[in-house]
C-alpha cells in the first residue's frame, strides 16, 4: 500500500487532550462531516516520526462543543496522552459534495486576497479554525495579516480562480501588520 501525501490530506481535527482513563481524547473538530469522519470504523491519519499512520476510529461523540474519541490500540490515559496536539487528517480522496457556492477549508490556501478596490492584500497560507471567527491567515507584502472568514468583510470566494475579494472595515489591514 502507498502511504498517503501528508501535504495533500485535508485537516478534520485536532486531539486536545485525553478524556477519562479508557484511552479516549477530547477533539476539537475541523470538519463539517463530523459524524462522517469520526464514525466507528473511519480511518483517519496522524503524522508520526516521518511517517503518516492509519488509526482507526472505535467509538466517538458529540461532547460539550468537542467530540470524544476513541482509536483502535489506545486503550489507556497514558496511551491516549500520547495523542496530544496530534493534528487528524484524512485523504482527499471523494469528498462529500456541497452545496452551491460552497467550498472546503483547505481549498482556500493559496487563494489571492485582494480588497473590492483592487488592493492586493497577499496569499492566503492556512485558515486558523481555533478562533471564534475562523480567520484567514494572508502572507503579505508587509507581514503577516489575519482577516476574519465572515460574510461582511469577504465578499466573494472563488476557489476555482483562487481569489477572495475582501470588504475589511476601516483599519483592519493595517491592524493586523
């Protein structure tokens, strides 16, 4: 079997911390499809030691705004420790389709991001989902800026000509410089 391209999978989740002593984690979820990606059997991937590992989910929930997860071989809090901070991603292999207009999160990196005057603000590297507001993260030509993933202030979104056209209010650009 080929292992998957670390790079070209998609992020559905970060492990936050262990949750009880049966070996199951508190997962801050990056994915829509939740319940998909997490479904008893479900396979996600962990980067390890230079190498993309399988873990096979064995039981999982929604929790307090989180889910709780269990994997196929951690059975204890000290096995479930060891997956702390450990980023979950899954192949992109058949995405689920969505709806009109729609788009998925790590198709927005790489998209150039200009104001709806023609300013060209930089090139989004990463979506930050940790935040309240999820927040593009543009590489620009004086730094690094954070703009909020939010209907006011992204007017237009068009992933298959990798541009995003922003409204921000007053101050914003040069805030986050």
């Amino acid at each position: 079997m080929v292992e998957p391209d670390w790079t070209s999978m998609i992020v559905v989740g970060r492990v936050m911390r262990p949750h009880g002593i049966k070996g199951e984690v508190s997962v801050y979820v990056e994915t829509d499809f939740a319940s998909e990606r997490f479904r008893p059997g479900a396979v996600v991937y962990r980067f390890y030691e230079g190498v993309v590992v399988p873990m096979e989910v064995a039981s999982a929930g929604p929790h307090a705004g989180r889910w709780i997860v269990g994997f196929e071989g951690v059975a204890t809090r000290n096995d479930a420790e060891r997956l702390r901070d450990v980023e979950l991603r899954v192949t992109a292999e058949n995405p689920p389709a969505l709806a009109d207009g729609g788009y998925y999160v790590h198709e927005l990196a790489g998209c150039r991001v200009v104001t709806v005057g023609g300013v060209d603000v930089g090139q989004v590297e990463r979506v930050d989902l940790r935040t309240g507001t999820p927040l593009l993260i543009v590489a620009g030509p004086n730094g690094e800026v954070m703009v909020p993933l939010a209907d006011p202030i992204c007017r237009r979104i068009d992933v298959a000509a990798k541009i995003i056209e922003i409204d921000p209010p007053a101050g914003l650009i040069d805030l986050n410089r």
